[in-house]
C-alpha cells in the first residue's frame, strides 16, 4: 500500500470521516455501553475486530460475489465474526458479556461495518480493506472511550472501576465525598455527551477549513 493512501485512511477514519462524529453511525452503541469504561472498551475492541476481518474476507471474495446477493454474503461474513466475538466474551469475559447483553449480537446491524464494505472493501485489494477496516473501528472506539471516560468518571466517581473522586474529594477537604451525577449514568446523559463532542468535533473542522481558505 502506498503511504500516501494508508495516511488517506487514516486521516478520515480517524478524523475526517469520523463514523460516530461525521457519519453519526453506531450510535445505538455509543449510547448504550458507554457509561463503563471497560464495557466501552471491550465493544470498541469487539467492533474493530469484525469490522477488520470482515472488510478482509469481503475484499477477498470481491470478485466472486454475485452482485445481486452481496448483502446477504455481508452480513452472513459478519454475523459469523459477530459469533466469534460473543463465544470469546462469554468464555473470558462473562460479567463483561452479560453486562453488555444485546448490544454485541447488534454489531451485525452496525452500519459503520456495512458501510466500509460496501464503500471500500468490496472495491479495493484485502490489503488496504483490511486496514480501512482496523482504522474504521479505532475511529468509532476511540470517541466512545472518551465519553465513557467522562461518563464514568462524573457518574460514578470512577477511572476503570476504581474510585478516585472521593479521595480527592477528601484530600481538599470534602467531607462527603463526590457527590455522583446520575444523569451522566443514564441515557439522556450519552446524548448529551454525544451531542457536545459532535458539535466540538465540527466546530474544530470548521475552524480548520476556514484558516487553510
């Protein structure tokens, strides 16, 4: 792959092209595991998966796939990496997997997925596809392990499941402790969250495009 198309990639995945600030895709997700920063993180991690190895067998049968079937081929190639992820988490994982419920079966109809391999893998060499599909993931993981952060941190007092609001609460003379914000628990508080980062988001491309003009 040239560098030149692998920065490309990069560039909008991450950023330019963003699925969750750009795209608004994953958003059923994003609002409903990202109140726990490692539940965030093993979907994150879940999702980078499929959407990699799916956009890779994809661009390997690209040109075997008879067109008017291709959506069916897709989402059976990503219903069976769908299962892998669910056996694994269960097996390792299982209060994680139980926490997460129905929203790791929901990665099937994840439009970010379908959507990189209509738009890219089913176009290009399993080369670049495989890597538009890792950057793909990364882009939707990283904004919700930002918010989860927040999320966590204000709603339960919490960074990865240990509590470090209270103590700091304490040591500036806080005799109660943090007082945790429910709302940011609940899922009025991810729309809320969403919604600035999306809104930041913009206003730095925004603010971007008219400094180059």
């Amino acid at each position: 792959m040239a560098q030149a198309k692998l920065n490309d990639i990069i560039k909008d995945d991450l950023w330019k092209n963003n699925p969750v600030t750009v795209q608004i895709l994953g958003i059923c997700s994003t609002l409903a595991v990202t109140n726990i920063f490692i539940n965030t993180l093993i979907m994150g991690l879940g999702l980078t998966f499929v959407t990699a190895f799916s956009a890779l067998t994809i661009s390997l049968m690209r040109n075997i796939i008879p067109n008017r079937v291709r959506m069916m081929v897709q989402t059976l190639v990503i219903a069976s990496f769908v299962v892998i992820v669910d056996i694994v988490l269960k097996a390792y994982v299982p209060n994680i997997s139980k926490a997460l419920g129905p929203y790791v079966g929901l990665i099937i109809t994840n439009c970010i997925i379908m959507g990189r391999l209509e738009a890219f893998a089913s176009s290009n060499k399993p080369g670049p596809a495989f890597f538009d599909g890792i950057m793909s993931g990364l882009g939707y993981t990283w904004i919700i392990l930002v918010i989860a952060f927040i999320r966590e941190l204000l709603g339960f007092g919490t960074i990865f499941g240990f509590q470090v609001m209270d103590p700091l609460m304490h040591s500036i003379g806080v005799s109660d402790g943090w007082v945790q914000w429910a709302f940011m628990i609940m899922a009025p508080g991810g729309f809320f969250m969403l919604a600035l980062f999306i809104w930041i988001a913009n206003n730095l491309a925004a603010t971007k495009i008219q400094h180059n003009s």
